[in-house]
C-alpha cells in the first residue's frame, strides 16, 4: 500500500509536452494537411476557448450554453482596441480578457442562483440577449450586421504618439511590436497564450480550488454541510472561464481584426460544449483535443468535393467509384456536420468520458496484456493490496 | 454536568396542513450524548433539518452557544461548529476516501472564501496528514485510495463520519448512524462514537436501535407525533408508560 497516488506523468513533465506538441504543430500536421496559419491559429484560439469552458464545465458541472456572449465581447474589446489605442496586439487582448471578466461577473452573479438546466437556459438567455442587443441597441459599439472593422480613419491614439503621422497606405496590420500578427507569427503568439493558459489550468485542476470545485460537481449539499459558502467559489470558476472564452474572442480578432455579432450565437456557445464533451469533460487535454478535432473537421472535411473522392477512390474500378463517390460525399465538403454528428453519437454513447477515455482504454488494454478488466476493479485491485 | 448550549425554543414546523412539530423544546448539555428516539414518522428527521439549516422552523428558534441559527444559511451554520451524518450517507462519490476526508477539511479552512488556485494540493501535507488521521479513526485508512462509490453502506456511514469529526465540530447531529448495518458494524461504530465522546464533543443522535441508544446515551428524549412526551435519563425512559405505549400503539 502506497501513501502517495502514483501519478502516469509528472506534472511538468505533462507541460512540456504539452508545448512541444503544440509548438510542433506545423510540423506534424503537414502530412495530414492541417500545416496553414488560418487553421493552426484556429487550433490554438479554439483550445484556449474550451480549456477555459472545462474549467466550469468539468470541474462545476455547470454547463454554460451562454459562452459565445464571452467570446464576442473579447473580440470587440480587442477591435476597439485596435482602433482607438493602438495596432499592438497586448492591450487587445488585456481588454478582451478583462472585458469578458466584467460580463462573466455580471452574468454569472444572476445565472448561479439556479443549477442544472435552469443555470444553462439563463445563460443562454443572457448569450441570446447580448446577440440580439449587438444586432440592435448596440449597434453603435458593434456597427450591427456590418460588423466592426478597422478604418484608415481610425483615431489609435498611442500608435499616432510614436509615429510621424503619416498613415501608410491600405489597413495597417496587428502587430506585437513590430512583427505582424498574421501567418505563423499569429500562430505562435497563439500557441504561447494556450500553453500559458493548459499550465493555469492545470494549476486550478490541481488546487485545493479545484478540488473543491470537484466537490461541489459531486454532492453540493455535502458541500455546504461541511461550512463551504459554494456562490463565491462558483463565481470565481464562472469568471475564470468567461475570461479564458474573452481571450480566445480576442486573439480571433487579433488574427483577423473584425467583429461580427455572429461570434455570440448560441451555435457557437454549442460548439464549445461540444468540443468539450467529444474530447473528455472534466480532463485535461480533453478539450484541446475536441477542439483540435472539430476545427479539422471543418477546415478540412468540408473542403472535400466530388473531384478529391474521385481520385482518392481512382484505385478501384469505375463502376464501384460511381457509386462509392456519392454516398461518401454526403459525409463531406458541406455535409461535414453529418460525420460530426454521427463521431459526436458515438462518443457520447460509447465512450463517455470522450477520446481521452478512449485513449486511456486503449492505453489500459495494451498495458494488461491485451486483457481488458473494467477500471474500477482494477482500481481497487490495486489500492488494496 | 455541564452547562446547556444547544435550546431549541417552541418549535413549531407543519407541511402543508400537516403538523410534523409542534411546541417542541429541547435543551441539551454540552459534552453529553442526547439520544432522540421515536415511532417512524414522529418528527425525529425534521428536528434536525431544523437545527442544520435544511428546514426553517414556522415558529421558534434554535439556539447553540449563544448563537441564533435560525434563519442562517447551512454553510454559517456548520461554519459555527455544526455538523451532521445523514440518513443516507452524503458523499463524494466519485472521489477517492481521502478526497473526501480532504474536502472537509479544506472548506472549514477556506469556507467563507479564498482564491486558493494558485497552491498545489500536493503541497497541503498538513491537510493531508488530518484526513489520513481520521481515516484510520474510522477504521478506513487501508482503502483510502478506493473510489467512495464503491464503499459497502456501513463503510460509506463511517466515512461521512469521518467527513465530519475533520470539522472537529461541537455538536455532531447522527440521523440513525446504524440504521442498515449488521451487528458486527453497529458495535463497531458504538465503538467509535464513544471513543469521540471523550473529546468533549455534544451529539445528538436519532436512532431506533434500542442497544445502540442504551449504550450510548446520557439523555434521551422520546418524540411521537411532533412532541417530546418524555426525557431523562435512559432508564427511567426506558420505563416510562408513555414510552410503551407511544411505540406500542397503546396495545397493553
């Protein structure tokens, strides 16, 4: 019997790797054509989007159907950065970050009077609401359905300091002092925010915070019997994570520095939930790896037509690719949703706990010997000896 | 003895138009082990409830060492030095023991709130320490990496009594600690709690099991139908004709 619960990987040890992983992207995405800026840059924002929404999600429970308004808010905070202080991408993303605290702070105060789905429904109420408010009301911060964009004309009030004045010709780009944030210098300032952001919260998984958050998902009765007022400690959890979803709105506009209404539509507050559950709620690499997967979905599914099955099929004989060519390409090009949805059914059903409990299957399997045991036995085989 | 610090003062609750207590009043000395006893249905749970916060009283107020805890959230209440074992044990299932036993003891450092992300749980040796301390209390040290789920019903009783003892609490509530449990358990967790009770800790403590409250009970109180028809000390309760008639139905 063992004191200490041996863990698989130390914990910097998971960091590093986590980087190298990261970092290396262009490289061994190459073979599998996910190596260009847009799609890496969309890796990195949409992991930061769904560690952040399994911090409440996985820790709390919580489910939040609202995480899009976060998300928007960041990337109108970073664009008005852009056009009223400066091109430098810093105080963008401080702005999204702190912008999307104030709004996560206000909505979480009234959406954690309830649980279950009742908490999920007030924030979507409240995602819909500040949708609809962007469309509408708002449209002097938003510009409406244009979107907000960069002007020549724009003020940048810093930039203007340290600069003669004269506006070079076309859009300026963002920048991190001096060099454009587009292409693969946009990837990377992206992949440096998400490692940051995997080692934060890796950090609160691994807190008394944490723990307690676990605590309050397992049995919130136990935990108020026990002396722990659980409000505050959901609230924090709320605004961590609304602030996580701020970051990642503002690095899509540091990317590609517009705005639009449509970031805070409830399918983009369903997309984090998704990305979240089909890589493993409540793990760690789980949501980086859902969103990996959904955003190469996209990206690269979608772009399939008739003409890449044609060939991708060229081995086989005529009259079998005339029928094998249609029904594939319904999985395909726009009918990517359907393969989602079908890999989404599947994980739900089979697998629970998402890929990372796939993995940690396979994992279990090969390590047995090829004889598979159901975990918790063997976990209890081991504690007790 | 000592001196009173737990009052409970015309208590009345009713659901609906049904009276579950009515005038209820208790007072018990601290560091003495006050036994409730009663007839299912008698009111035993919600007096209780009542006590912890769970329940608002329509009438009446609960008083503890000075303190009102009438009308204060559960979470004030146990940060007081309240604390309670359930009926059905409420744990952290999914967790393994000593998460559980840790919990507790974390939310009664940091229950009104601190921002503790930013330290590491594997650096919370003293916490640790505590819980794997009241882990072998309890007698559940050589499973404290099992997944309490998968706990046998008396086992899960003891570690919820574990989760509460790391409160170090000054009055534990028992709502039927034995309820369900075999002989070989229920002497073992007579065992235990009278191996607290020399702490100084006041208990109250609902049970049917009349080997359990005769040998643990200072006072008992005999509740039926939302009244106390009779306290004192075990033996002459024990005798008392209202007693065997409450529980009898008047048979004799």
């Amino acid at each position: 019997m063992t004191n200490t619960k041996k863990p698989l990987l130390n914990d910097t040890f998971v960091v590093i790797i986590f980087a190298a992983a990261i970092l290396a992207m262009p490289i061994w995405l190459d073979p599998i054509g996910g190596n260009y800026p847009d799609l890496l840059q969309k890796f990195a924002i949409y992991g930061i989007f769904a560690i952040g929404f399994n911090i409440l999600f996985g820790l709390t429970g919580y489910l939040s159907f609202g995480h899009a308004a976060f998300l928007g808010v960041g990337s109108y905070a970073a664009v008005w950065s852009f056009k009223l202080l400066t091109m430098n991408v810093l105080p963008a993303v401080i702005f999204g970050v702190v912008f999307a605290g104030i709004l996560a702070a206000i909505i979480g105060f009234l959406s954690l009077r309830r649980t279950g789905i009742y908490f999920s429904i007030l924030t979507l109420a409240f995602a819909q609401m500040s949708y609809n408010l962007a469309y509408s009301v708002l449209t002097p911060i938003t510009n409406g359905e244009t979107g907000l964009q960069l002007a020549r004309s724009d003020p940048r009030i810093l930039d203007s300091l340290f600069s003669d004045g004269s506006v070079g010709a076309g859009l300026p780009s963002t920048d991190l002092f001096g060099e454009t944030m587009s292409g693969y210098p946009g990837f990377y300032f992206c992949a440096v925010l998400l490692i940051i952001c995997f080692y934060i919260s890796m950090r609160i998984f691994r807190s008394p915070f944490g723990l307690m958050l676990k605590g309050i998902k397992s049995n919130q009765n136990r935990m108020r019997y026990t002396g722990l007022n659980t409000r505050p400690y959901m609230l924090t959890a709320f605004i961590i994570s609304g602030m996580y979803a701020g970051l990642a709105g503002s690095l899509l506009a540091v990317t590609d520095p517009l705005a639009g209404a449509e970031r805070m539509q409830w399918t983009a507050s369903g997309e984090v939930v998704l990305m979240t559950i089909l890589g493993g709620a409540g793990t760690l690499v789980g949501p980086m790896l859902g969103a990996g997967l959904i955003k190469y979905f996209e990206n690269i599914f979608s772009s399939f037509d008739d003409n890449v099955l044609t060939q991708a099929f060229s081995f086989l004989p005529d009259s079998v690719v005339d029928f094998v060519v249609p029904v594939v390409g319904l999985f395909v090009g726009s009918g990517w949703h359907l393969t989602l949805g079908l890999l989404f059914m599947i994980i739900v059903i089979f697998l629970p706990g998402g890929l990372v409990e796939g993995f940690r299957r396979i994992f279990n399997y090969f390590r047995s010997g090829g004889k598979t045991k159901p975990q918790s036995v063997e976990a209890h085989n081991q504690a007790g000896e | 003895m000592g001196d009173l610090v737990l009052h409970l003062d015309n208590i009345n609750k009713s659901f609906g138009g049904l009276s579950a207590l009515s005038d209820v009043n208790l007072h018990v000395e601290e560091g003495t082990t006050h036994a409730i006893i009663g007839p299912n249905g008698a009111g035993k749970s919600t007096l209780l409830n009542v006590c912890i916060g769970r329940l608002k009283p329509d009438t009446g107020k609960v008083t503890f060492a000075g303190e009102v805890l009438t009308g204060r959230q559960p979470h004030e209440i146990a940060q007081l030095g309240v604390a309670r074992v359930f009926q059905t044990p409420e744990i952290f299932q999914e967790m393994t023991l000593i998460e559980n036993v840790m919990i507790p003891a974390l939310s009664h450092r940091d229950g009104a709130f601190r921002l503790n992300a930013a330290e590491l749980l594997s650096r919370q040796g003293e916490v640790r320490d505590e819980a794997e301390h009241i882990l072998e209390d309890v007698g559940l040290k050589d499973m404290m990496m099992v997944e309490a789920g998968s706990l046998s019903r008396g086992d899960k009783r003891r570690l919820e009594l574990g989760m509460c003892l790391i409160l170090r609490p000054r009055l534990l509530l028992l709502d039927e600690p034995t309820a369900g449990m075999a002989r070989h358990d229920t002497n073992q967790t007579i065992e235990l709690l009278k191996k607290i009770k020399s702490r100084g800790m006041t208990k109250v403590i609902i049970e049917h099991d009349m080997h359990v409250v005769f040998s643990l009970a200072d006072k008992v109180s005999v509740l039926a139908r939302g009244q106390i028809i009779a306290g004192g000390d075990p033996q002459s309760v024990r005798e008392d004709p209202k007693v065997k008639e409450a529980y009898l139905g008047g048979a004799q």
